[in-house]
C-alpha cells in the first residue's frame, strides 16, 4: 500500500486543524458511512459482548465540530483511524504504524493545551476561516421583508416561502447569507444548497448539497421516522444514506410503482422532522441550474408546502430559470415574497467601493459595471486597467459575461504561480464544493502541494471555506465558471477521468461517479457504458430526466452504431420512454423510432411498447396519422393482437377513432376485448375500463355508457383503497372524466379531478397533468366557478406550450376561452380561440372542433352575431363532424339565440329543432338547453312562452349546476316578461340573474343585468 496520498495528522496546529485531518482521512479512506465505519471498529470482548468503539452520534459531533476546541477522545482517534485503514483495505500489519503516528500527535497537542501561555496561532485558509465580508450595502427593503417573514415563522408555526431574483452577481448569494445569519440568530437551524452550472444533470443537486451532512450518521433515524421504504428511495440520492441500499433488511420493502412521488414526499416530510422547536431554514442558491426533477421537487414542495416552521428560500436568475417554475413562484408567492435584487444605484456603488475610489473613477466603474456588484468588484480590483467605455453587457464572452469584467477576473488568475493555476482549474473541474483530496485526484498533484496551492487561492479570495471538513467553494460561481472555460477542453476530458477512477478506487456508489463518467467516457468504453446504464437505472424513478441524460451519454459511447446490437435497443426504448413521461416529445419519438427499428421482429412485447410511445407522441404533436398507421400495420403483422402486449395499442387506435368521429369502429375494437383478464394488472384493467364510457356516450348507447362509467368508478376507488394511487394511467383516466362532463356526472369528475392532478403534480406527469388541467377548465366553466377557473386555465396553456403538443394546445386554448368567453372578457376570448384555430389548422378531429366551438361561443357573446352564426354553421358542417353532444347543444342554443337577435324567426326556430332532435333525454342538463333554445326561437311571436320556456331552463340550470347558463336564462325570462308588460316578473328575473351570476364571476352577465334592473327603476 502507498501511503504518499493518506493525509497525516503531522504540523496540525490545534484541535480543529487536528480535526480536519481525520475527515480528509475518510475522504481517502473513500468517504465510508458512519455506519460502516462503526461497523468496522467494533471488537468482541470475553463472553461474546461487542463494544461499539465508533458511537455514530459522537463521531459526528465529533467530525462537524461540534466538540471544538477540545480535542476528540484518544480512544475514539484510534479507532476512527483504524477503522478508516481498513475501509481502504490497508494491511493490518501496516495498521498500527499509522495510528501510533496519529495518536503522537495527538499527544504533542494534549500537552500544548496544557501548557501555560500557549498562545493560538492564526488559523489558515484549511481551518474554516475566509476573509472578512464587505459590509452589505443597501437591500434595507429585502432585509425588512426577511424580518417580517422570520417573525410570521415564529408566531404561525406554518411553512413559508421566499424567491430571490436577480440578475448574475447582482447581490443574491450574500442577501442569502444575510438572511442565514438572521435565522441563526434566531436560533433556527440553516441548511444551505446550491446547484452547479457543471452538475446540472445531477439528480436534485441543490437538495442533497444542502442535506446530505445533516443526514450523516442518522440512518437509524430517519428509518424511524419516515420508514424503511422512505430511508431506501433517500438512500439512492443521498450519500450519506448509501449504506441503505445494501441493507439486506430493507431489500424486500416495496418501494411502490412510481418513487420519484415517494421521494418527494419523503423528502417533504424530512424537512418538517428537521425543523424541530426553532424551525428549519433552508436556502437553495442558483436554482436556475437545477434539473427538470429538482424543479418539480420545488414545485411540489411550493403547492404542498411541509408542516411546521418550515422556511425555503430559492435564488435564481429570471432569464435561465424554467419558465414554469418562474411561474409556480409567482402564482404562489405573491409579489411579496419574491425580492427583486437589483443592481446598485450610483450612491450604493460609491458606498460600495468606499471612499478610496475618486468621483471620477467610480463614475467610470459605475457605468462599465452597470451598477451590478460583482461586475463592480472586479472592475475595482484591475485599478487604472479597467475599461473606459461606458455599459459593456452587450459585448458577451462564452461564460456570459461582459468582456470587461472576464477580463479583470483573468487578471486576478494571471497573477497565481503555476501550481495555483492548475488546483484551481482542477476545483472547477470537481464540483460547485470541494476537498483536498479529489482536487489532489484532478490535478494529479500530490496533497501537499495542493494545499498549498489553496492557501494561496484563499489568500487572494478567489475560493472560500464551505463549512467544516475542509471543504471549499469559489467565491463566487461566475469566478468558477471563469476559470472552467480556461482549462482546455482536453485536459478537462482526462480531469474527470482521473476523479471517476478515484471514486471507483474508494468503492463510491455509482450515482457520484456517473456524472464525471459521463464527461469523460471514450468513444467505445463498455465499463464507461455500464456505468451509465446502472446509475440511470438507480435514480430512472426518482429523477427521470437525469437518468435521461445518462443513457442518451451512454448511447453516444457505444461502439456500434447499428441499432440492433448489443444493448441498444433496450436502452434506446428505456429513454424513449423516460423521455416521454417528462414531455419530451421530440426526444421521445425519435428514440421510440430508433428502438423500433433496433428491436427484432420476434419481440413483440417491446415493439408493442415502442409503438405506443411512438404512436402517442406522434398524435400529441400533431401526426395522428402516422401514428395510427404505425400501430394498424404492427397489429396485422401480430401474432396475438388481444394478447397483453398488444392490448394498450389497441387501446390508442381506440382512442384514435374517437378523436376522428368514429365510434362504431371504437366499439368494434372494444368488443374484442374482455371486460377483464386474469393476466391484467390494475393499470390495464383501468385503461380498458375508463375509455368505455366515451365510446358508448359517442354511439349513443346511453344506457351503456352510465353503466360503464359506475364500473370504472368502482375499479378506480379499489385501486385507490388499496394504495394504488401511483399505478394509475392518469392519460386513460382523462376519457373516464371527460364523459363524466359530458353526461352531467360533475361530483364524479371533480372528484376524480381532483385525484388525478393531485397525482399527476406529485409524481412529475406534466402531459397527464395538462390533460387535467385543461378538463379542469371545462369543469369550472360549466359548474361556474370562473375566478379559480381562470388560474387552472392559464396554468393548462401554460404546460401545454411548454410540452410542445400542437393537440394539447389547442384543448387547452379552447377550454381557456370558453372560459373567459363566460366571464365576459370578450377580447380575450377571441384571441384564445384564434390561437386555437390557428393550431388546428385543418384537422376535424374532436380536439380541433373544440377550436371551432370556442370561436363560435366568443364571437356571439361578443355581439359578433352575423360571423358566430357562420362559426356555428362550421361546427356543425356535416353530420360525420366529431362533435360531441355537450358542444353541439350549446352551438344550437347559441345560435337560436343569434337568429331571434337578428329578426330571423324562421332561422331561430330551426335551430331550437335541432337542439331538440340532437339531445339525450336521460341527461337532465340537456332539457335545459332545448328550453332555453325555443324560448329563443318564441321571442317574438309569443313573449309569454318564452318566458316560461327561459324559467324552465334557468331552473334545470340551477339544480344541474349549471350557474353561467341559468343567468343567462334569467336574462331571457326577464326579456320575454318584458316584452308581455309584466314588469314585476322580469324585476324578479333580473334580480336572480345578478345573484348567480355575480356569484360565480360571469363579470359581462352581471353587468348586464345589473343595468337592465336599473333601468326598470
């Protein structure tokens, strides 16, 4: 064994420096849990008792510093060494040797404690010490606000949440620190976590930097306070829980279908056990970076905030951060709990600078910094070399940056001796936070010689300590990301290299050595390959787009480029399918494509998988053809097309013939399959069950679809009782719904709304959660509920741009103005239902004659009337058009409406006659627009009727749900008593018109009646 690398306890100064030496030991010891170290120093004594040598608690206090100044016990110095060397799998005959150099040291600092006089040394860089902070300057408003929330922490004992936006080195990072030192004061525990710019692809990064030392040493209890499940889904994120996932105890706990939701509520729930009496702070920086899953964790934990004295605080840039998580915070926050950091005016930049700089010096720099502080701070440090011209942040360098301020922080790193220069960019290269000895690694420099090189980093400012263990940060992430770009690109290739043979050395888990495998696999590399594969495996359930980014790495290093060979097709289907859940469309379709043609003839389980995921995505861009092509071809060349594999194909050309106005030929499919099979598992009985209604509704076997509905009802709350909540097919589940709202079943389908968008947000489904989201709409505007409506519709449009599927813009985008069409906003009705239109193009299917119907609807309640009767004529242009009957009715109703405006009896009446053909008769709703249609159509030949017709239908309206619709009836009923000279029947319709409809928000309504009731005195 070489002992050159093993850090030594020699020349350390006091306790702490002591103690700093013992943790970068177990950094070259391979960073071995407490657990396996205690398991390592444990010896049998007579009689077969077993002495714990290593109690975890005390060696993590130990280890974080807690116990400083006094040095640790020598009892636990020797068994901590040993146990380390034998991590490291040192000889046992070498063993003693080193401990005994150990314990020497110990020695020589017991008795300089002891002796008189002794005076403390000044501390080093390797002691925790960093250079003293600049007063901060300004930021009295964000201060205030951080005040105010800490104290609402303390009274209410209920989470909160804050969001810090700025601009790069615009200040975010050090109101963080403020904020840190305020809740410290405060007694409260802070827990800080900041994302990389070059570990973006590490699984909820910003998490496990902030609580992976908090969890050291406390396996035992987070088993026994969220469970065993729970501590097996953490330990496959945290390092510090790794130890779990070889537990052999834990090895049958079952995790449940879908972990990723597990481990977002397990980590909810971990926050609230750490808050403990003071309440918990934890700071997340530079969010902006974060994964899609560290952004959904963040946006579960924003809608489903933890119980307690729970304060999360989020830093970011507005320009690089997702767009719906910029959203969620500000739907949720509040303006008042999102800090807009700014950069300096020039009072704040002439107090930051200090009274050293001149007037015109610091005008200069004010100008050429733009008032941001770091620019400001660089600028000042190059002295009379910084530029003259004034604003340079549009002349950019690949950081980013301005060139005047890459320019003063390159010349801060001229000035280093070669050693430095090269530990630095070998920091860079290691992560956002650091220790010796992977730097050491990096740079293939021995230990020595790297701390010195960081003593002389720290000395001009360029990294700071990170808390205790020795373990540093750059100053800034902008100085790292500087000095990363300045190594080449080679040298970086053989840097991560040299770290993910190192950790393969020392036994770490193969989720820390992914990410550096990942930067310098080789072309080729089958161990390279393996890696990959196995760490997207691990963390696929808990961070699928990560694991997305690993196989698409490991698909790029494969040797072969056919697609049939080796492992290719397995893992190209893996990522069509990952790539999928997270609306990666494009991405998904390609790599179903590529799997598909890889896949051999005779597979036909993962053929039927590859052509659903293509075939689905396909359709969400909007190629429903090719998809149903695809899977009618698939089909005639199976073997077995009602075998299990085949089945959800079968399902999706189901859905297809619906979406294309065929439902003789949906029922076709259907019937040949059973209503259940032996073989079937929950999620495929509920994909058979739930599209069942709708396609009886569709044929109008009405009596069937009612009965379908109450079985699917009853399968989806067995899986329910049973746990089941994260097997089930939130897509499917969406037809179930829809009928629901069709037939007048709404406690139903917001009950299951409920349900699935719950779902559907926890466990990260964003197209499952849009399809919701936008039936949600649906159900809002109908039930009347139009205030909250109007959030869930702009958040529906909102994901389905984001997802990029032409299909679900375009539900969405209807849905959104039928809404705001009911609320009165007229104007934004239309330009929804232009958008619509302009994305359906000329397709008939379902989801683009909703464009259609929207459009109709804007235009007529905008007074449009001559151009909403030709929409109307567009909706209902032939009888094969795939329109359904909830749409059709209220197109007549409408359009009755627009033709008795207009004068046109004949035409009126003709619409109301259709309304009444068209209708089913068992759904009680639908009575109440062919009423309201012939009161219409009666207006002007027989006021009386009308009236009575429009009262009917406003009462039906009422005991349905129905709040918009039964105003407008109101509205009618008061018209047509008007019109017969019974002016204290029409007050008393005008009278219930502005109850209901200010009630539920139909704004134009309202107004409406409110000035026809003034009108009557």
């Amino acid at each position: 064994m070489d002992f050159a690398e093993m850090p030594s306890a020699v020349g350390a100064e006091d306790a702490a420096a002591y103690v700093e030496r013992l943790g970068r030991l177990r950094i070259w010891a391979g960073r071995p849990s407490l657990r396996r170290l205690a398991t390592l120093s444990r010896t049998t004594v007579h009689g077969g008792h077993v002495v714990d040598q290593l109690p975890r608690s005390t060696l993590s206090e130990v280890l974080n510093g807690k116990r400083l100044p006094q040095l640790p016990k020598m009892e636990l110095v020797e068994a901590f060494v040993a146990a380390c060397l034998r991590a490291r799998n040192v000889r046992p005959d070498a063993i003693d040797g080193v401990v005994d150099r150990w314990l020497a040291e110990w020695w020589r600092l017991e008795e300089s404690a002891r002796s008189p006089g002794v005076r403390d040394r000044p501390p080093t860089a390797l002691n925790g010490r960093g250079p003293a902070a600049r007063p901060l300057v300004g930021r009295t408003e964000a201060l205030r606000g951080f005040a105010a929330v800490l104290d609402e922490l303390a009274v209410t004992r209920t989470s909160r949440c804050l969001a810090l936006v700025g601009d790069p080195g615009v200040g975010k990072t050090r109101l963080l620190d403020e904020l840190a030192a305020m809740a410290a004061r405060r007694n409260a525990t802070v827990l800080r976590g900041r994302v990389g710019e070059f570990e973006q692809e590490l699984p909820l990064a910003a998490m496990v930097d902030a609580l992976d030392d908090r969890l050291e040493g406390r396996q035992a209890w987070v088993r026994n306070r969220l469970g065993a499940a729970s501590l097996r889904l953490l330990a496959t994120l945290f390092p510090s829980l790794s130890d779990a996932i070889g537990d052999d105890a834990l090895a049958e706990v079952d995790l449940g279908a879908s972990a990723r939701f597990r481990v977002y509520r397990a980590i909810r729930r971990l926050l609230e056990e750490l808050s403990g009496p003071s309440g918990l702070v934890l700071l997340l920086d530079d969010v902006h970076w974060a994964d899609n899953d560290s952004s959904e964790l963040l946006a579960h934990l924003l809608r489903r905030p933890p119980r307690g004295p729970v304060l999360i605080a989020v830093a970011y840039r507005p320009v690089q951060v997702s767009a719906g998580l910029a959203a969620l915070v500000g739907e949720r926050l509040g303006a008042g709990r999102v800090v807009a950091v700014r950069p300096f005016t020039a009072a704040e930049s002439r107090d930051f600078l200090g009274p050293k700089v001149g007037r015109e010096q610091h005008r200069r720099l004010h100008e050429a910094s733009g008032g941001v502080p770091l620019y400001l701070e660089a600028l000042a440090r190059m002295g009379d070399a910084a530029p003259v011209a004034s604003r340079v942040e549009t002349v950019l360098e690949p950081t980013g940056l301005p060139r005047a301020v890459t320019a003063a922080l390159e010349l801060e790193l001229d000035g280093m001796s070669p050693d430095a220069a090269l530990v630095a960019r070998a920091a860079a290269i290691v992560a956002d936070e650091f220790d010796v000895t992977l730097v050491a690694v990096a740079a293939a420099l021995d230990e020595g010689a790297v701390v010195a090189a960081l003593d002389e980093l720290a000395a001009r400012d360029l990294i700071r300590p990170a808390g205790s263990g020795g373990r540093f940060r750059f100053r800034h992430p902008v100085v790292r990301s500087v000095v990363y770009h300045r190594a080449a690109p080679a040298w970086r290739l053989s840097a991560h290299g040299r770290i993910a043979a190192h950790l393969e050395r020392v036994g770490a888990p193969v989720t820390a050595r992914a990410h550096h495998v990942a930067r310098s696999g080789r072309f080729g590399d089958k161990a390279a390959i393996a890696t990959l594969t196995e760490a997207s495996g691990v963390i696929a359930e808990n961070a699928p787009a990560s694991a997305a980014h690993l196989l698409c790495r490991a698909l790029e290093l494969m040797e072969s480029r056919r697609a049939d060979t080796g492992p290719r097709p397995t893992l190209l289907l893996r990522l069509a399918e990952l790539q999928m859940s997270v609306g990666r469309l494009t991405d998904g379709r390609d790599a179903a494509r590529s799997a598909l043609l890889a896949l051999p003839a005779d597979d036909r389980v993962r053929r039927a998988q590859a052509l659903f995921v293509l075939a689905m995505s396909e359709r969400l861009l909007g190629r429903p053809d090719e998809g149903r092509h695809m899977l009618l071809a698939a089909l005639r060349h199976s073997g077995d097309r009602q075998a299990d594999a085949n089945v959800p194909c079968q399902l999706r050309l189901v859905a297809d013939e619906l979406f294309r106005g065929e439902p003789k030929a949906a029922q076709a499919i259907l019937r040949t399959l059973p209503e259940n099979a032996p073989s079937w598992d929950t999620r495929l009985r509920l994909d058979v069950a739930s599209i069942r209604p709708m396609a009886a509704f569709a044929a109008r076997r009405l009596d069937d679809a009612v009965r379908h509905i109450d079985a699917a009802d009853r399968l989806l709350a067995e899986a329910v009782a049973a746990c089941e909540r994260e097997r089930l097919p939130l897509k499917s589940l969406s037809w179930l719904i829809w009928t629901e709202l069709f037939t007048g079943r709404f406690d139903g389908a917001q009950r299951h709304l409920d349900l699935c968008l719950s779902i559907a947000r926890d466990t990260g489904q964003t197209l499952a959660e849009t399809v919701m989201l936008a039936a949600m709409t649906r159900a809002y505007t109908i039930l009347g509920r139009l205030p909250e409506g109007a959030v869930v519709a702009e958040e529906a449009t909102r994901l389905a741009d984001g997802a990029g599927s032409r299909q679900l813009r375009v539900i969405a985008l209807a849905q959104q103005s039928l809404l705001t069409s009911a609320a009165g906003a007229h104007d934004a009705a239309l330009r929804h239902a232009g958008r619509a239109m302009a994305e359906a193009g000329d397709s008939v299917e379902w989801w683009a004659m909703q464009a259609r119907y929207a459009r109709a609807t804007a235009l007529i309640h905008a007074g449009l009337l001559e151009r909403g009767i030709e929409a109307v004529g567009s909706v209902h242009g032939g009888d094969r058009l795939p329109v359904d009957q909830a749409s059709m009715l209220a197109c007549c109703e409408l359009a009755a409406y627009a033709e008795a405006e207009r004068g046109r009896r004949a035409a009126a009446l003709r619409w109301a006659e259709r309304a009444d053909r068209c209708a089913h008769r068992r759904f009680a709703a639908n009575a109440g627009f062919v009423r309201l249609a012939g009161a219409h159509a009666l207006r002007d030949t027989a006021p009386v009727a009308s009236a009575l017709h429009a009262r009917d239908a406003a009462e039906i309206f009422a005991a349905t749900g129905l709040r918009v619709e039964s105003g407008r009836a109101r509205l009618r009923a008061a018209t047509g008593h008007l019109d017969a000279g019974e002016t204290a029947r029409a007050r008393e319709e005008l009278s219930r018109a502005v109850e209901v409809t200010g009630a539920c928000g139909a704004l134009g309504l309202h107004a409406e009646a409110l000035r026809r009731l003034a009108a009557l005195g």
